[in-house]
C-alpha cells in the first residue's frame, strides 16, 4: 500500500510551509542564475511538486498525484487574496495624471496590439485546425480558434508586476508595460465571457448546468456587474483607508478579497451566474488610486506586507503547472504560441509608430507582454466546466501547456525589456548579481555581535562606500527638454514628469540648464510672455551636473549645496554630454547601508 494511500501526503499548512521554503531556495536560486525571482518561485514550486510526487508515489492508479493535488486545493484563499493584490496595484496604472500622460500612448498601442493578437492566433488557430482535426467540422474548429484568439489577448498581471517590482523599474516604458497589462486584461475577461455566451446563445457552444438557463444575466454580472461591484469597493476601501489606521484597513482590504475570491466560485457553481473577481479588483484599485487620500501609504505597506503571500502565489503557480500538457500542445499549441508573440511583437511595434512615440521602445513592449496564467488558467477551468465537447478539454491542454511556456520565458524577456530601456538603475543589477554586498557579510556581523555580548573584539574591516559612484544608482530613461522647445513642449513635459526639476539639453545632447518648476509657475500666468521663450530661456544656467564616476560621498555635498531633488549626470568628469539623472532619495538609499559600530 501506497503511503499517500495511508494519509502521510502534507497537509494543507505543512504543504504552504513547504511551499515558502521552495520560494526561498527558488529565489536564491534565481539569483546565483541572474534571472528574475519568479522564475526561481515557479521552478520552486515545479520542483516541489516532482519531489513530493516521487516520495509519496502510488503505483495504483495515480493516487499520489490526486492526493497531492487535493492537499493544495484549501489553500485557494491564499492565491485568491494575492491575485486580488496584484489586480488591485495594476489598476493603479489607470490614476488620472498618469493617464493625461500616457493614456493616449497606451490607447494606440494596445488597439494595434490586441486587433493583431486576434487576427493572428485566430487565423493560425484555425489554420491548424482544419488541418490536423478536420473530424469536428469547420464550425466547431473556428469555436476553438477564436476562444483561443480571445485567450491570447490577456497577459498575466501577477509576473509582470512582480518583475517590475523585483528591479525596481521606473520610468515611461514601464508605465506603459503596466497599463498595457491592464487594459488586455480587462479587454479579454470582458470580451471572452461575451464571446463565449454569445455563441452558446447561438447554439454553437452546448453548455451545460445552471450557466445555459441564465446566459445574459451571465454576460450582464460578469461585465458590468463587475465594473459597479469594483467601482463601489474601491470607493469603500478609499473611506475606510481615510478613517482608519492602516492596521485596521489591511483587515479589511485582506478580508474583502478573501470574500470576493471565494464568492466569486460559490456562486458560479450555486447559481451559474457571478461577477468576475480579477476585473473586479483591477477596477476597485483604479477608482481606489484615483479618489483616495494619500494612497501611497495603502501601496507602499502592501509591497512588504504582500511579499510573503506572493512568494507563495507563484510556488503554488509553479505547483499546478503541469510539464506533461507540454506534449500534449501538438501543432495547435505550438500554432499559438508562435502567433501569439507574433501579434503582441508585431502590434506593439505598430502602435508605437501610431503613436509617434519617440523612445526606441517599438522592439521591446510585444516580448514584455508574454506573460500569461492567472486569467487564462481561470478561463480554461470555465471552458471545461461549462462545455459540453470534446474541444473543451483541448482548449485546456493548449492554454495550460502554454502558460508553462509563457510564464517560464516572459520574466526573462519582461526584464530584458526594462534593462535595455534603461529604466533599472545599475546599483539594482549589481546588488541582484550580488556583486554589491549590503555592509558586511551577515556571518561576520553576527559573529562580531555575539563577541561584543561577551567582551570578545574581532578585527574588522569597514565597508568602503567610495567605491560606488554615481553611475550605480543614475536613471537613464529620463526625458531630457530639447533646448529649443516651446513654452507649450515644456508644460507638456512637465505634465508627464514626476520631478519637479527638468534638464535642458541642446542639439548635441550637452547640458544646458535646469528647469525648476517655479520658473515655469512664474511665466505661466503671462500667456504673452510664454508665446516668446523657449526652454533655454528658462533653464537655470547655474545649475551644476555630476558626472559618472563622482562618488557618493561627493554627490551628498552636490545635493546639499543645490537644495534640490535631482541632478543631471553627465558622461564623465569634464564631459558635456548629459546621460540621465539622479534622485536624491537614491543616493540616501545607498548610503543608509548598515555600518559596523566603532
């Protein structure tokens, strides 16, 4: 007899504490590699899953394998309070000044991409169909392409924030990799469930249980039904965060998507009909981002409050993928993932040209979007609960077998984009690599604690910061005001920028100047005045630079003597040439390193 068999498989809260301890080896793991932690979680929870299966192997029937599968399912509350979370932090790319700025972008971007998403898995899905299963008829084949076409479009919301997070990413492309995650997302949970119910109305999808005597009550609380239900939540949470201290509101943040998760199941399986949790909460955070007071306090408690309960997410995620769907694909899975990278490649490369974008961001954004499971892998459970056909359960297999794909190779090309973009400071790169150690190493520390306790002295080297510069912890992917820009360019750039100070660079890049938000507050209010100057009128010809290799204790007396939030970097000592920016709270960062007492 098996031991599963016997009841020896991990329960429920073993299995969650084997699960974290798979995210720290995982994580560290991902380190050593210099890939980005998620991988190292899913991996993790891959690894976790092989390991637990061969200890607990059943030669009768595969019971390990259920057992085991049944061990994770009570801890669904966990994936549904982080899959709340992440939604809730995206919808924060849909606040109003940063829509002004990157709305318009966006909007372009993402009509190109996902028309091209559609068009491409959608014919390619059928194509291969035709081909490779023509017994089920060209109706029920074009069904099966175009769920997967409408599959395609979302990308997963968790990896793509977790990675951005991880390296600290800042800046225009990363903004627009965020609301570009939002908005497929909300196109393709809206645009699924009434693709999927309009054909079932139709008679092309045989759907079974409560679902098929309530259709359109379906579609209406799954679209905005869930639009009021988030708009109204947000607007609660925004109160409540108002009135209560920020413990208190953590309880009830934390209780609400517990319910919302577990709501959402009871009653698509008790009445067939049900709001969508992920559209819910991506709205909720958008309105939350949008009307409540100070809501950087709520999202900055949650990046530490959170990290657990991600670490765990993506083991668990790791956990239930199964590398078996892998050979299951076939022609059609490969079909769309080839077209699937395809048209988000090819249709963000489009949309920036639309948009007259002039980042060279045009090869990147299409990769940085691959990213998919949570959402999908929602979608493919619905698809095989409620469809009475044999392609049902091959919409799961191709999904799920390229969730695998996508979650495992997005991270890598999310980072890659963001890197290149030069919208990840170098010191964050180097302290990834460990290349950079955060004081002393923690052994040597302890050991030197422990001998103070007792009266023992050790000798002991100081961590030398001199050895880092300026280059470590500058921004790159910063807009720089041309010299000879308009009044009106220079609102514009303002309007986008979250600095209050603007370099000035002339034609050939070389420093020319600051602007300081106050001289333009000065001239706005003099509409002749604006109609004559230009932006090297306004810059501030006595505002100083650093350049790369100034050391961080020379750059606190630049900032202390300028009084100011950033300064313009320049190339080299005696360069000309400005090559991005730093922010003040960097530099405090770096130097807040723990030191050894004397």
């Amino acid at each position: 007899m098996s031991l599963c068999l016997l009841g020896v498989t991990p329960g429920p809260g073993l299995l969650f504490g084997l699960m974290l301890v798979s995210a720290i080896v995982g994580g560290y793991a991902a380190r050593l590699v210099h890939v980005p932690r998620v991988v190292g979680f899913l991996l993790g929870g891959v690894a976790l899953r092989f390991l637990l299966y061969t200890v607990f192997d059943a030669a009768d029937g595969g019971a390990a394998q259920q057992a085991l599968e049944s061990a994770a399912e009570p801890l669904r509350p966990i994936k549904d309070l982080a899959l709340g979370l992440i939604l809730f932090t995206i919808g924060g790319a849909f606040e109003r000044s940063k829509l002004r700025a990157a709305g318009p972008r966006i909007f372009k971007i993402s009509t190109l991409e996902i028309g091209l998403v559609l068009g491409f898995v959608f014919a390619g899905s059928g194509l291969v169909t035709m081909v490779v299963q023509p017994a089920y008829g060209i109706a029920q084949n074009l069904v099966l392409a175009l769920l997967l076409a409408t599959a395609a479009v979302a990308t997963a919301p968790a990896a793509t924030l977790f990675v951005l997070q991880e390296y600290e990413a800042k800046g225009p492309i990363t903004d627009t990799v965020l609301g570009l995650t939002g908005m497929n997302n909300i196109v393709c949970i809206i645009l699924f469930h009434s693709v999927f119910l309009a054909l079932a109305s139709l008679g092309a999808i045989n759907t079974t249980g409560t679902l098929a005597e309530h259709l359109w009550p379906a579609l209406w609380f799954t679209t905005v039904g869930s639009v009021a239900l988030g708009i109204v939540a947000g607007t609660a949470i925004s109160i409540i965060h108002a009135k209560l201290p920020i413990a208190e509101t953590l309880l009830v943040f934390f209780a609400l998507f517990i319910l919302f998760g577990a709501g959402e199941k009871w009653l698509w399986e008790d009445r067939g009909v049900s709001f969508n949790f992920l559209l819910t909460a991506l709205v909720m955070g958008a309105v939350f981002a949008n009307v409540a007071i100070d809501s950087q306090k709520l999202e900055s408690t949650l990046r530490i409050v959170a990290a657990p309960i991600f670490a765990g997410f993506f083991v668990m995620a790791g956990y239930g993928l199964h590398l078996t769907d892998l050979g299951h694909m076939g022609w059609l899975g490969g079909g769309y993932v080839l077209c699937r990278y395809l048209g988000k490649a090819l249709g963000c490369r489009l949309g920036v040209r639309w948009a007259l974008w002039p980042e060279r961001a045009d090869g990147r954004l299409g990769p940085a979007l691959l990213c998919q499971a949570a959402v999908v892998i929602g979608l493919a459970a619905f698809v095989e609960r409620y469809w009475q056909s044999e392609l049902a359960s091959r919409f799961a297999t191709v999904v799920l077998g390229s969730v695998v794909v996508f979650e495992l190779v997005g991270p890598l090309l999310l980072k890659r984009c963001v890197v290149q973009a030069g919208e990840v400071k170098a010191m964050t790169l180097l302290r990834r690599a460990g290349v950079i150690t955060e004081g002393s190493p923690i052994v040597r520390i302890t050991l030197q604690s422990l001998g103070r306790l007792f009266g023992l002295r050790f000798n002991r080297r100081t961590a030398d910061r001199e050895q880092m510069l300026v280059e470590d912890i500058m921004r790159t992917n910063v807009q720089f005001i041309r010299a000879s820009a308009t009044f009106d360019e220079v609102l514009h750039a303002v309007e986008r920028s979250t600095y209050s100070h603007f370099p000035v660079v002339d034609d050939d890049e070389a420093f020319a100047g600051v602007i300081h938000f106050s001289d333009v507050r000065d001239v706005i209010y003099d509409p002749t005045l604006s109609e004559l100057i230009t932006a090297v009128d306004l810059a501030d010809p006595n505002s100083i630079s650093v350049p790369t290799d100034m050391t961080l204790t020379k750059l606190l007396d630049a900032f202390t003597s300028q009084n100011v939030g950033v300064l313009p970097v320049v190339e080299r000592t005696g360069g000309k040439r400005i090559v991005g920016i730093v922010e003040q709270r960097d530099l405090l960062r770096a130097l807040h390193r723990p030191q050894e007492a004397p």
